[in-house]
C-alpha cells in the first residue's frame, strides 16, 4: 500500500488556509512541489488559493474548506482592568492633576495606556504570522501570473549586481547562474554573456571530486552539508544543468540555511537562503524562506522553533 508522505504537510496548508493565513498554506505547498514537483494535491491546492491571493484576507474566504472556529484573543488575567469608580480617590491633590481628572483626561490617557501595553503584547505573540502576511504579499504579486510557480524577477541591475559581487567573492558557480539569469532576460547585455563564457570556462577546468555511493550516504545520513556543498558544487561546475547535482545542491543549502537558523546564526541562514536563489531564480521557496527569516530575525526562540519547518 503506497502513502502519500506529504499528507501531514497537505492537512497542516488546508487549516492555514481556513484561517485566512495564506502566506503560510503558500509557503506549504511550495515545499512539498519543491520535494516534488508533480504532486497533484499540492498543485491543487496553490490553483484554488490563487483567486483568494488578489485582495484582503476575508475572515472565512474558502467556501469549499470546512469553516473552523473564530480565533480568540485573551488578555491576561493579570493585566489591570479600568475601574472609573475607583480613580477619584486615588488622585493626588496637585491643582494640575485635579484639574486633568475634573475634564476626565487622566481617565481616558490611562485607559489608552493600558490599551496599548496590551497590544505590545499581543502583537508579540504574532510575528511568526506577520511572517506568514508577507509570504502572502509575495505570493499576491505570483498571483497575476500565469503560472503560480513563476516569481517575479527581481531588478536586472540588482542581479547583474549580484552576479559582479559573487565573482568578486571568489563563488564563481553562483556568478555564472546569476549572469546566466540576466542574459535569458536580456539577450542584449553583452557583459553578461561575456562572463557567462569566461565563468563557464573557468568552472569546467576544475579537478572532479568523487565520493562513492556509500560516502555519499553517509554524508547525507550524517547531515554533513559542510562537506556535501564542496561536492555538490563541483559536480554543478562542471555539469550546471544535471539535475541529480541540482537536486543534491538544493537539499545541500536548505540544511545549512536551517542549522544556521537554528543556531541563531541570519547572516549565514540568509547567505544560504540568497545563493539557492541564485541556482533556483524561479523556485518560490528561496524567496519565502528569505521573508520569513527577515520577519524572524528579532523573534523568540519559541517563535523562531515554531518556524523552523519552513526552512527544511
């Protein structure tokens, strides 16, 4: 009998879209057609969220999913509730403070205070779906495409940028995909061909490093991603379209981009995250990974743990 191991995943993005999260359901279904670009219920489900991606987020926006219940706000039981009876005699006898009580300004000014602290706490409880809100922008802006796995491409002077900074960088192989990437958008920029040729020649001049298949599991099992990026990069220099090397780099970045994350460690988390990009410019899942970590990167470590998932 054949299960279907993404259905946890498949019934985890039904319930965020039930709740209006769809940056989060999005962000879902991308990751399992990442694992698995032909899984029909992942398909699916980013088809029939499409239409909802174009305007606000409605309360119950999928007719078709079953309703769940309204979520609710408790405020602490230990916050301080406004009792007006009370502050008349806890006013002090100062004319300036009597004459603010007498036009009910200090009730009302305490009364917004209160309301404000309170909302500091709330709002931090709910990064991790502030997160999840500009995961669903993005996919907003997918949205009016004609497919929802094509990303919008970032500014050509941005990535020509990039291509220049990795190649100054000594990371030859990700410059060569990023200036690969400006001249499919503009066959006339010249310099980028140019370097495309010049990188291409220099990456395919590199001595192979070979693993046997039983190393190479071993590595895998042993998540030593360290070790597997040397290989996984040498194999792409010297074949940039092999799939099965593509495939291995992809799960290469995604593990360092977590146990960077996980350590507590964004600038190297987004460093990994910004490289797959540059391999993979139209998979989604590098640039949702990227917006969640920017609205994580001051979160708690409950929060960042809830997270987690989404880079791996």
């Amino acid at each position: 009998m054949i299960t279907d191991p993404f259905i946890p995943k498949l019934q985890e993005a039904e319930a965020m879209a039930r709740r209006g999260n769809f940056g989060k359901a999005v962000a879902i279904y991308s990751e399992i057609l990442h694992r698995d670009p032909h899984h029909a219920a992942a398909q699916q489900g980013l088809t029939r969220l499409k239409p909802y991606l174009s305007g606000p987020v409605q309360p119950r926006p999928l007719d078709e999913l079953q309703p769940s219940d309204e979520k609710k706000i408790k405020i602490s039981r230990e916050a301080p509730r406004f009792q007006p009876s009370d502050w008349s005699a806890r006013i002090p006898s100062q004319p300036f403070v009597k004459k603010l009580n007498d036009k009910g300004l200090l009730k009302y000014g305490v009364f917004f205070l209160l309301v404000f602290i309170g909302l500091w706490i709330l709002l931090g409880d709910y990064r991790s779906e502030l997160a999840a809100e500009r995961a669903k922008n993005q996919a907003v802006r997918i949205g009016n495409n004609q497919s929802p796995f094509v990303i919008p491409q970032m500014e050509l002077a941005a990535i020509w940028e990039e291509a220049l900074r990795f190649e100054k960088e000594g990371l030859p192989l990700y410059a060569y995909y990023r200036a690969q990437q400006v001249a499919k958008l503009d066959r006339r920029h010249k310099e980028s061909v140019a370097l495309v040729v010049a990188l291409e020649a220099r990456l395919s001049q590199q001595e192979e490093i070979k693993l046997t298949p039983g190393e190479l599991s071993k590595y895998l099992s042993n998540q030593s991603f360290t070790e597997l990026r040397a290989y996984s990069e040498n194999w792409l220099a010297r074949n940039p379209k092999n799939p099965k090397a593509l495939a291995l780099h992809a799960q290469v970045l995604t593990g360092l981009a977590q146990s960077a994350f996980e350590s507590g460690d964004d600038q190297a988390a987004e460093r990994f995250l910004k490289l797959g990009r540059a391999v993979f410019p139209t998979d989604l899942v590098w640039d949702v990974r990227l917006l969640i970590l920017q609205d994580l990167q001051r979160g708690s470590f409950d929060e960042r743990k809830k997270m987690l998932d989404y880079f791996g």
